[in-house]
C-alpha cells in the first residue's frame, strides 16, 4: 500500500499523468494558465409587487417541472427597487386611433406612453419584449410628462375630445429592430427588472451538538458528519502540548456553481463562516500571515469543493476539540450548486417564486412588504451557462498557453532550439544531443538573410541558452553544414522576348538576392531538413513571364561525383542546410547556370514541346 501510495503521489507531479483535479490546476498555476471551473447561466428577472419596496438579494424562482427533476432555480443578484406603478399591464404605449399597424422603427430612441401613472427614473432598465423576438433591455435617460391631442390607449379606441396625458421615455441604446405594439405579437413592457443567476441555496454546519441546539437548522441544511472522506485534520506540537487543526474539508454538495465578481473573474458562489466571523477565499495562503482569515477553494473532479485552512502560519488555524473532533468554533458554509448547462433556458419559463435564500429575517421582512407578486418572469433567456473543463481538456490547452509567451526554461532538444529562435537575427534553430560527461546540447543556427554564423549572433544565442538551460547541461553554439547545389538549366523564350533579358530575369529571379524580391534560393527560404523538389523548381521557372519553356540539365548537390546529373529530390541531414549562392567569386557556395535557347548552344532536340503553328524561331 505504500509503494501504490508512492506511486499515486510521484503522479500527480507529472501533467501527462496526474489525474486529481486540483494537482492540474496547480500545474496550470505554475505555467501560467488558469484552470476553467465553469460558470452559472444568468438572466433578467421581471417582477409585479403590489406593493412598493426592495427585492432583497436572494429572491429565487424556478421552472414548473416534476417533483422528481431537479429544480432550474435562479436568485436575484441584487437589491433593487420596484414598485406596482411600473408593473407590466401599466406601461402602455400611446395609439393613433386606427393606426392597427403603425410601428416603433428600429433606431428608436423613445416611445410614448399613455398616461401619468408611472413611476420611471432616469437609470431604470427597460425591456421590449415582443413573442419570436429577442428581447431588448434598454436604460432610460430622460422622463417627460406631456399632454398631447389625440392619443389613445389602444388604436380601437375613438379620437379623444381633449389632450391626453402621455409620457415620453428616451433611452441611450438604439433599438435594434422594429417593434409592432399592435399587431398579432403583442409588445410587452417591463419595468421592475432585477439582474438573476443560476443555482440553488444550500447551508452545511459543522459544530457541536450545544451549539447546533441553538440554531435555526431548516430541514434542507446538511449537519457535516467528520469522516476520514470529507476532511483532514493534522496534529501538531505547541511547546509541551499537541493541538489538532483542520485544514481540510470538502464542501458536502456540489456542483458548486462559479459566479463572475465586479472584475470579470470567476469565483465560486462559496461563503465560509467560522466562529460568526466571515472567511476571505483566496488563492493560495503562501503570503497569508497567522492573523489572517484566509481559506482556499478548489473544484474536484465532481463539481464539489475542497476547502483548505490554515495552519497557524500561514493562515489562520480552525483549531478542533480533541475530545469531540469538532472545531472549537463552528463552521458554516453557505453556497450554491446546479449543474451549469441546465441553466440555459428559454425566455419566460422561470415563473414560480420559491422565497428569499439565504432566508435572513432582514431579506425575509423586505419581501413580505412587497405583497403578492402578480408577476415573475424572466425577459431574456438563461444564457451563459457552460461546464468546467475536463481533466483531458486542461492537459490540451496549457501546452497552448505555453506557446503563446516565450520560454522562461529550456527542457526539451525543440525547448533549447525555440528558446534560440527567439534571438533577433535567427531564422531558425536546430538542437542536438552531443551527450558525454557534461551532458551537452549542440544548437545549430539558421541567420536570417545570410548564410554563415557571426561571431555577434553566436555570443547572443549562447548568452540565451545560458539563462534558461537546466542545470547540469552544457551548451554550445554553431553554424550549420551547408550543403552547396549545383544547378543548370535550359529556357526557351516566348515569341517577342528578347533572349539576353529574359537570362538576366531568370537568374534575378532565381539568386539569392537583397530586398523584398529575395531569389528563390535565398538562405531565409531554406532551413535544416528541408529538402528541395525538382518539381517546384521546374514549377516556379516556368511561371516567370517570357519563358516558354523549361528543363533542368544538372540538379545535384556539388561535386558529389556518386550523385547523377539530376535528381528527383534532394535531402539533407538533421543539422545540414541546402545553399546555392550563384557567386561566380565563390563557386564551392553552389552553382548556377542558365541556358536561353538560341543565345547559347543548346540541343533543342532536348525540348519535347511542339513550336506554336506558324512561329518560327522557338524551340
């Protein structure tokens, strides 16, 4: 058992291999990557109070379904105001009489609504909301009471005798489509809009049985029986006595459903209590100091949370009683769980108020003030609800993290050649293992625009393997073998093409030349192990305007006597780069001839193309 347990833990060190969520997660930590754990579906809440007050934080509401399903529960984010004046069937709009399908065009910026009676505030949200249409949710600016003539509150009605009162609301957002108040798809109007996120209330204790006595324990709340599955204790010397802290514990549902802050980030709808005093979450308690209420949670593999405590050093300590194994001062966890993806949900299903959770009497006392709520609905569907990454999927995408900075260590033979690739003046880089007694890597450079190794590029490439080559591995720094061609073709010329120029264009076309037009044999071009077709030599020839046609007398590496004039394909080694300067100067860095049918003796009996009818002198 103890070698498996060896075994099990040396595993977890290793990202290939580990298969606990939470060592993945510190892998990503250390590379930069931040696990994702998920996220709760969010929506827009509309309600209907009879009476005016506060929508307290916590209000939920979910789907009708069967007792049997779980419950699709959604709470209120935040504390807003409403009030009966603004409910639904008050906010009308102002009719034309007979005007059955008179619309609000798209870029609207207000509507008229028919009466006095609302009671809308510039910063209140609205929201159109129209039967197979997305909905619009809008922010009023302005609020204007007016008496106008002939307005109406349905195009039915008959013309009015006198002025009637309107009320224009303008908004900033334009209204993205046309919306028809009168037609066969009603427009809808409200006012009373709370901000709503996925997932359902849970309350877990962990105290003593006196302490439990005392509070008010509702019947879906969990009493955390200790087991050797759900928490950890460790036993600890203080001067001449032993103390036993808990510095673990796993939250008893879950999925725990994350949330985003007021930043944009992602955190787990997770509050931990202990002694009366509310816990802060942090992400590792490395910098925590002994005072400081800090706990770390993290998701397993199942959605349910693991809690870490302190230990008196880092962190604070959750002391326990030896006696019961419960903690000197209770633990309270309050959070909420859903399974993410069954919060995406169509828009007006969410219609049964099932009370405020957490019920605090503060929460309790502003929703009975509201009275009966004669209408709650969501006006936008449930939407952003998405599962947490899989183990598989972690293990994907941190490499891809990786690539997207530049290498702080270099580990791997293609670790120490892109490391040396991120030197200005690299093209590319090839490392090798020379092995013996120091353990050393070769690293082969490739320069940019040139052929051969300068003495400043070698000293910068050796100076950055060294800041980030593992420790006990040596390095050095060289330039590849190049392997010189030798190459001769033959062209025929177009009709009209005058020869000497069209030679002059094919070997511009072809050395290894400055500037953008670079040659087809220019050293950026080519690199270690890349090997050079005939075929895309014939092709690239044949496509420079004035050649008729093209063939390739020798095509071979240079003075390799074994090798036949022309080769299919030409190969190198690991470390070996091809090159063909066309220096007449320097013949040993390759050579390059080029042949023009009627300028120079050349057998045309070699060309297999038939002359164009009529043309005389092509081959």
């Amino acid at each position: 058992m103890l070698s498996y347990y060896q075994d099990r833990v040396a595993a977890e060190a290793f990202l290939e291999t580990a298969s606990q969520r939470h060592s993945l997660r510190q892998h990503g930590v250390l590379l930069g990557y931040e696990v994702y754990d998920g996220e709760a579906a969010r929506t827009v809440l509309s309600v209907d109070p009879t009476f005016s007050g506060y929508v307290p934080i916590g209000l939920s509401v979910k789907m009708p379904g069967r007792p049997e399903e779980p419950p699709v529960v959604f709470h209120t984010l935040e504390r807003v105001r409403v009030r009966p004046e603004n409910a639904t069937h008050r906010l009308v709009p102002a009719a034309w009489p007979g005007a059955t399908e008179a619309k609000v065009p798209a870029g609207a910026t207000e509507i008229l609504l028919y009466g006095h009676d609302t009671r809308l505030d510039p910063g209140t949200r609205l929201a159109f909301v129209t039967e197979g249409a997305p909905t619009q949710v809008v922010t009023l600016e302005a609020i204007t009471r007016l008496r106008a003539a002939g307005w109406v509150a349905d195009p039915s009605d008959p013309p009015p005798v006198v002025p009637a009162e309107v009320t224009r609301v303008q908004w900033r957002e334009p209204l993205a489509q046309a919306l028809l108040p009168w037609g066969q798809t009603r427009l809808s109007l409200h006012a009373n809009l709370v901000d709503a996120g996925h997932g359902e209330f849970r309350r877990a204790w962990l105290g003593t049985d006196a302490w439990l006595a005392n509070q008010s324990v509702d019947r879906e709340d969990v009493v955390i029986t200790p087991t050797r599955r759900n928490h950890t204790a460790v036993r600890v010397r203080r001067g001449t006595t032993d103390v036993v802290h808990l510095r673990a514990l796993h939250v008893p549902e879950g999925p725990v459903v994350f949330t985003r802050d007021s930043q944009g980030g992602l955190r787990p709808a997770l509050e931990v209590e202990v002694g009366g005093e509310v816990w802060t979450r942090v992400e590792h308690l490395h910098r925590s100091l002994s005072h400081h209420r800090h706990y770390v949670a993290s998701a397993d593999t199942d959605g349910r949370m693991w809690l870490e405590f302190g230990d008196g050093v880092h962190g604070r300590e959750v002391e326990i009683d030896q006696a019961t194994g419960l903690p000197l001062h209770p633990v309270v966890l309050r959070y909420r769980v859903g399974d993410p993806v069954a919060g995406n949900c169509a828009r007006s299903t969410l219609t049964e108020e099932i009370g405020v959770q957490p019920a605090t009497v503060e929460a309790k006392n502003e929703r009975d003030a509201l009275g009966a709520l004669t209408g709650v609905t969501n006006v936008v569907p449930g939407a952003g609800g998405r599962e947490a990454e899989s183990a598989d999927a972690i293990r994907h995408n941190i490499p891809v993290q990786l690539k997207k900075a530049p290498l702080q260590r270099a580990v791997s033979l293609e670790d120490y050649a892109e490391v040396a690739g991120q030197v200005e003046g690299v093209d590319r880089a090839y490392a090798m293992n020379l092995g013996g007694v120091f353990n050393t890597v070769a690293i082969v450079v490739d320069p940019q625009g040139r052929a051969g190794l300068s003495e400043a590029l070698e000293r910068a490439v050796w100076s950055r393997i060294d800041a980030t080559r593992m420790a006990g591995r040596e390095h050095i720094v060289l330039e590849p073998t190049y392997v010189p061609l030798e190459v001769e073709l033959v062209v025929c010329a177009a009709p009209g093409v005058v020869r000497a120029d069209l030679r002059a264009e094919v070997l511009r076309a072809l050395r290894p030349g400055p500037g953008p037009k670079q040659g087809w044999f220019h050293p950026d071009r080519i690199s270690f192990s890349e090997p050079m077709e005939i075929g895309d030599l014939l092709a690239f020839v044949q496509g420079i305007e004035g050649v008729h046609a093209v063939k390739v007398l020798r095509f071979r590496r240079l003075l390799v006597t074994a090798d036949p004039a022309v080769v299919p394909s030409i190969v190198p080694s690991g470390a070996q780069v091809l090159r063909l300067d066309a220096d007449a100067d320097l013949p040993e860095n390759g050579t390059l001839v080029v042949r023009v049918v009627g300028l120079d003796e050349v057998d045309v009996t070699s060309f297999s193309i038939e002359p164009p009818q009529g043309v005389a002198g092509v081959c």
